[in-house]
C-alpha cells in the first residue's frame, strides 16, 4: 500500500508498526528513525524496519508516510521537522496518547502539500523498546483518527486506512473528544493503578495475588511518559477524577456506616459496566 514508510521512535509502539508493516507486505521500504543507535539496531534485527537513520530529515526524505511513535512532548517538534523535509504530498500521523495539544500545536505549521492528521493506537503494554514490539499489537484494537476543521481532505481517511491495515478498527473524533474520553478510559486509571501500588505497603507485597497484580500491571508504564500524559490532559484527567472521588466517598460512607444495601449497588453496577465490555 505504500512504497516508503518512516517510523520516527521505534519503541514497542513503533517497532510494532514496523513488524505488522512487513510481515503484512503492506510497504516496499520501511526506515526506522531514532537518536540512539543501539535502539536502531534492536529494531532492525528483529525485522521491524528495513533501514535505519540518526538523521531525521534522512529517513524522512523519500516517505510517502510518516509515523511518529515518539513521547508526547517530542511529538510537535518532530512533526516540524519532518514536514520540513518531507515531499508533498507526503502524510504525516502520530501515535500520541493525547491529542488536543499536539493537532493544535501543528495546525497551519507545515509546509504546503504536506499533510498532518493525529492518531492514537490504544494498544499497548507495560514494557517498553524494540524488544518489546509484536506484529499484531494492533490485531482488534481500536485506534483513533483525529482530524480538525483545517485537516487537508482525504488525510484522515489514508490514516484510518493504515490503522485498518495493520488490524486495528478506526474510531474519528475531533481531538478534543478523544481527549475527555481517554482521561476516563485510559488516562485514570493509570493514575489508580500507580496510586494503589503506592500505598500498599511494602511488607505486605508477598500476599500480593491476581486481583493486586491484575489491578496494577499498568502501574509498571514508563513514570516519564505518564507524566507527560497526564500533565497534557490535566483538565480533563481532573473531571474524571472527580468523579471517581465523588463515588469512592459514596462507598466509603456506606462501609462506615455499615449499609450493605448501598455498597452492593455500587458494587453491582460497576460489575454490570465491566461484563459489558467482556472479556
């Protein structure tokens, strides 16, 4: 479907477009881009690129799309960079886990003819790098195209497009709706899930089971990026957590005083939402 593709980062996010790019034949060429060369190596041999480059404008030249699958605060700066350097022509997308900063931070700033549309591939792990990476990461997931009033015509569907390709079912939304979304789907409760592995205390980690385990995997993420997500989506982030607080004041009354009644109604209904979802 494509001749040259350029993943700028090729960690688990990237690596992992790379692996599902190639073993699906979906692009002739496919260059992997990054500032440390060891991370380059790891990607190149376990097939997820082709080639490999230090020098962005270089992996970037002769693409006819570009990913950046890079940390959220490097995302705005390298789209730059790439615009600059790319043909028109060219689509550039991202896999950035918010969106309304960065889509608003690139609107208008890209050389005519090349094109930017955000995404975001929910899809992921607690483990991070090349090593990490897997061909079909994106196999029945869901990733997000998210185009603004300016968005050339036609970008936002090419991105769907390759998101579709490597397995994944598309969902459009403006950025701003991505965002309020993912604060209450992705965003808290990775912010739960590291709390309540921070206040268990450490002596009792040896009584530790599935129901602790299960509950705080996502508490193993990389602190530096989640940081940086939270941070960019605090408003939002701040309104689910309200909300959360509000119904955890609800349960705690009720064990204080004893009302079965209302903590099994908490209870239940929060079972209902889960088993909606499945498994």
């Amino acid at each position: 479907m494509w001749k040259n593709v350029a993943i700028i980062g090729v960690g688990l996010i990237g690596g992992s477009i790379g692996l599902a790019l190639r073993e699906r034949r979906l692009a002739k060429r496919v260059v992997g881009v990054g500032h440390r060369a060891a991370s380059l190596r790891k990607a190149k041999r376990i097939g997820a690129v082709s080639e490999t480059t230090l020098r962005l404008e270089r992996g970037v030249e002769d693409a006819d799309l570009v990913v950046v699958a890079t940390p959220i605060a490097q995302i705005v700066d390298q789209v730059r960079e790439a615009g600059v350097a790319s043909r028109p022509g060219t689509l550039i997308t991202d896999a950035g886990s918010t969106k309304a900063t960065i889509v608003a931070s690139l609107d208008g700033q890209l050389p005519d003819g090349v094109r930017f549309v955000g995404s975001h591939p929910l899809a992921g792990s607690e483990k991070s790098g090349p090593a990490a990476a897997i061909a079909d990461l994106f196999v029945g997931r869901v990733a997000v195209v998210t185009p603004c009033p300016t968005t050339a015509a036609g970008a936002a569907e090419e991105a769907a497009d390759f998101w579709s390709a490597l397995g994944a079912t598309v969902f459009m939304m403006s950025p701003e709706e991505h965002d309020a979304a993912l604060a209450s789907t992705s965003h808290l409760p990775h912010l739960i899930a590291s709390l309540l592995a921070e206040v268990t205390p450490r002596e009792d980690l040896p009584l530790t089971a599935s129901g602790w385990q299960d509950t705080t995997r996502i508490a193993a993420g990389d602190a530096e990026l989640w940081t940086q997500i939270l941070m960019d989506n605090r408003r939002n982030v701040l309104n689910s957590l309200a909300r959360f607080e509000k119904t955890m004041q609800a349960a705690r009354r009720a064990i204080e005083r004893g009302d079965a009644k209302t903590l099994r109604r908490l209870l239940t209904e929060a079972k209902a939402i889960r088993d909606a979802v499945g498994s």
